[in-house]
C-alpha cells in the first residue's frame, strides 16, 4: 500500500505500482453490454469532449452556500504526471473568505479501484495554481471564471478514463485522460494578483488566472485503493487493492466456547474452498486463515482458541481445495475488533468480532460463471462484478423516490453503474426557515456493524439485494497507514431553502441485478431503486 508518493519516484512506478492492470471484463459483461446496448459488443468508444460541465449548490465553510459551475477542461498525462486543467465560477453573491467544504480532489481508476490525489508541498499547498498570498486562498468574484492546474501522480498508459469527485457537485464519471508530450504553457501574465479586492473586479469576460508552480523534489501525493464491504448472514468480504479478505461469521461455524466446526461448518467450509479455488491468485497461492473471538476473557485464553479455531478450518480447507496452495494460520484474538462492543448493540457487535478469515491475493482475472454464483449460501460476497467506465452525464436523472423527516426532505435518484462500482446518488432540501444538520446516525444506524464502512454522514447508508440477502456498504478509500476516507460526500449544515446533491459509491451488484433497496439510516429503506448504466 502506497501512502505517498514523492515526484521523483512517480515515474519508476508506473508499471508496478497497479498491480490489477490486468484486469479484464468477462464474457457475461461483453453479453449483457451487447444486450443492453445492441450490436456494441465491446466497451464504449472514449469521447474527448471537454469541457466536461457541472452545475450545482456546494457547502461553503462560512454558511454561504453556493451555486457553483466546475467545468474540467483538461485531464493531460505526460511523462511525469497528470496533469488537470479546471474553471469554477461562482454564480451567485457571497463575500469574504470562503472554502468549498467538499472531499479532497481524488482520480479514481473505476476499473481496478486505483485512487490518485494531489500533490502537495510540505505545508499541504497544492502544487499547480499558486494563491497570491500563498495560503490557499484565491480572489473570486461573482460571475467571473477562474482558471485552475493541478498535478496528480501519472495514471497508468492503458487507463483511458477516470472517475473525478472533490468539486462538491458529485462524482464526474468518464473523464477522458489524454496523452501529451509536452504541458500546456503557463499564463503569460497571471491577473490573479491584480483583482484581491472585491472593489476591483477584473473587466467584463475577463478570467482570472494564477501563477502555476510545478511540482518539485519536495512533492508527495497520496495514492491507495478503493475498500469495499459486502456482508451476508453468513460471510463477509472485503476488498482492498489485491488483496481480499472473506470472513465466515464463527457463530455459523462453532458452537460458544468451542474449536470443533458444527455440522453447517463443513457445508461453509466446502463452499468456501470452491469460492477460495476461483478467486485466489495462481501466482501468489498463499492462504492465511486468521482466526478472532470477541473482547470476552482475557487474551491468552481468546489468543489459543482463535488459533485453535483456525487450525480446525484450515484442516477441513485442506481436504476440499486440495493440492496447489499453502495454507498458514494465525490467532489474533481480541486484538483486532471491527464492532464496537459495550454498546447498545453489544450482541451484535460481538458477534461481528467472532470471526475467521481467509486473506489471499485475488485473481482479477476470473470469470464468473453460473456455478460460482453462491445466491443460496452468501458466499457470493466475494464475486467481483465489473462493467465498463460510465460514460459522462450531467443530468442524475428523475426522482425515483422521496420522503421528509424533521424538516428534511431526501430525494433519491437512479443508482448508476461505473466500473466496479456503483454511484448513488441524493439530495438534501431544508423545507423550515432554520440552518439544519440531519441526524444521520453513521455505526448508530448499524447494529454492530463494522465501524470502518459506517463512518461520515452517509455512513449509515446500505445497498440491500433481496433475492441474495447481501447487503453492499459505502466504499472506503485506503490511504495506508490507517488512513481512510469515505468515498461519499459529507453532509454538512443545511440553510433554509437549499438543495444539495450528494453521492455514495458502494461495491457493484451483478450485471443482471436491476433495482436494490436503498438503506438511508434514518430516512428508512427505499425498495426497487433501480440500477442503471
């Protein structure tokens, strides 16, 4: 896992550090894109039709939330970098020092989950546009556009598009990265500078353009994966870079106080052999079963039966998956909870904690087939389902679904397909006359869920599939280090009258799922939300 990725060593890890650049798109995607779209058999054709323009309310730290205009003009790479050329224009009246309160600018591979960010000195400035006064600031000026580069790490040469967020008007999916020999040049002469004061406004049509500083030696930039979380009563998989991780619920395998596998135990193990058969990497066959008990007793005693326990799966994987693996087993205990217990919902939470795992390198290669599809049994967590790169749209489409609580009103639209993933995406209207914050609720909505995938304001939020029982979490990116970031838009203070669009990325269903139900916390569920392309 990369955390940070100085200048210097962007361009030795190009063809390393994207260890999923293999990844294909199975026979059944190329048919049911073919089905959904007619002769096309293959992926869409990339369109280079910048700009790519969206318009909406952002949340501004001061309260003076703002109709906005982002307009991405350019996604260049070159031989060292990726290079993004952007405007914004405030379209409406606010004053003062104002800061978009939105997510970090992220570039994100919808393919194989690759996430890109900026690169920032060592005071956190952002390398690109310079602020005349060097503190990240910038003049504005109500209807003037300003002219905006920043530098992210070089995207590897076979992705073709990207998925951006950080604008605070939702997820920008289908960005075009073009090839370029050389930059574009700075401006001659940048009249950022000369129009500090709202008294003085550049003439009329005029845009406002900064000095553009390079990234240099001193240059870092975060790079990590998207995390995704699929859940079912019976097991658990997570997914981060190429590694991923399926968790067999223990209270389905032993009985309390025991290491001995229960009589449902051998059908889990079974099926899981079979799953473990398809997924795991050809080259890199390693196993580690990784057994977990809850906070109760003390360590040793939690220490030998979680080794006990995963020395009993173990042995029952090695009679089903037979020859070509190794398998090692580890005993962590209590050491390392992903439920909060001691609260409200202490059961639950424990029994999330009991666990064993199977952590392995993944083969993105696979293709599914009908026999591996697990809808009886929930071990389908781990299927991997991937489509093209959406293509870019700015219309979310129509309202599918809507309800007021507490002076809120949320409105639903279409869940939409984009690579491995999928875009939910709502909006937020305060109906009374008062600033409002929604009580979401986050790990509170969740009982005993994992704390990590129920973090931010839409934390709470959930895809549930009926017909398989498996329930999808907002997406996490991993920034290594224990870094995370949600990868949906926060909630902040809602002003009265004020729409906000908002979204939520969560792990992909099957190409032949057309409609789930939507989880909102609070808000309640919203069946048959329909998922689109």
């Amino acid at each position: 896992m990369v955390r940070k990725t100085p200048l210097a060593a962007a361009a030795l890890m190009v063809s390393g550090s994207l260890l999923l650049s293999g990844c294909t798109i199975t026979a059944d995607i190329s048919d049911w894109w073919s089905e959904t779209f007619g002769s096309a058999s293959g992926p869409p054709e990339v369109r280079e039709e910048f700009p790519y323009v969206r318009e909406g309310r952002i949340f501004q730290d001061t309260g003076q939330d703002t109709e906005m205009r982002f307009a991405v003009t350019g996604l260049e790479r070159t031989d060292e970098y990726t290079v993004m050329y952007y405007e914004i224009t405030y379209l409406d009246d606010f004053s003062g020092p104002n800061r978009n309160l939105s997510m970090a600018d992220t570039l994100v591979d919808p393919l194989t989950g690759r996430v890109y960010r900026q690169f920032l000195d060592e005071d956190g400035l952002k390398y690109g546009s310079e602020s005349p006064n060097q503190d990240g600031l910038f003049p504005v000026h109500d209807g003037v556009t300003n002219e905006y580069v920043r530098y992210f790490p070089r995207i590897p040469d076979e992705v073709s598009q990207v998925t951006f967020v950080g604008s605070g008007l939702g997820a920008m999916t289908g960005i075009p990265v073009q090839d370029v020999e050389d930059e574009r040049p700075d401006p001659e002469s940048p009249n950022g500078p000369d129009h500090l004061s709202l008294d003085d406004p550049p003439p009329s049509g005029e845009n406002l353009t900064f000095a553009n500083r390079r990234p240099d030696e001193d240059a870092v930039a975060d790079e990590g994966w998207v995390q995704s979380f699929v859940d079912s009563e019976i097991a658990s998989t997570t997914r981060d870079g190429d590694r991923e991780i399926i968790s067999l619920h223990s209270d389905v395998m032993f009985e309390f106080d025991r290491s001995d596998l229960t009589e449902e135990a051998e059908e889990v193990v079974r099926r899981a052999a079979t799953s473990l058969a398809a997924n795991v990497h050809p080259d890199e066959p390693t196993i580690t079963i990784i057994g977990h008990t809850d906070g109760i007793g003390d360590d040793a005693y939690n220490d030998r039966l979680s080794v006990q326990r995963a020395e009993s799966v173990r042995d029952l994987l090695a009679e089903e998956i037979g020859a070509g693996y190794t398998l090692e087993v580890e005993g962590r205990g209590k050491k390392e909870p992903i439920a909060r217990e001691g609260g409200p919902d202490d059961e639950q939470a424990r029994a999330r904690n009991r666990r064993v795992e199977f952590s392995y390198v993944f083969n993105d290669t696979t293709e599914a087939t009908e026999e591996e599809e697990y809808d009886d049994d929930g071990l389908n967590t781990a299927q991997r389902n991937v489509t093209w790169p959406a293509p870019y749209d700015d219309d979310p489409g129509s309202v599918v679904a809507e309800r007021e609580q507490d002076g809120i009103l949320l409105e639903v639209y279409p869940l939409r397909r984009d690579g491995a993933y999928v875009i939910g995406t709502v909006a937020f209207t305060n109906t009374t006359d008062e600033p409002l914050i929604p009580e979401m609720g986050g790990s509170d909505v969740v009982a005993g869920g994992p704390e990590q995938f129920s973090k931010g304001t839409l934390g709470g939020f959930q895809l549930f599939e009926p017909e398989s029982g498996l329930v999808r979490y907002v997406a996490q990116m991993d920034f290594g280090e224990g870094r995370y970031s949600s990868f949906a838009e926060e909630v902040h203070v809602l002003q009265p009258g004020n729409t906000y669009n908002l979204v939520a990325v969560f792990p992909a269903p099957a190409t032949s799922v057309e409609a789930l139900t939507l989880r909102a916390g609070p808000f309640g569920e919203f069946e048959e939300i329909p998922v689109e392309y």
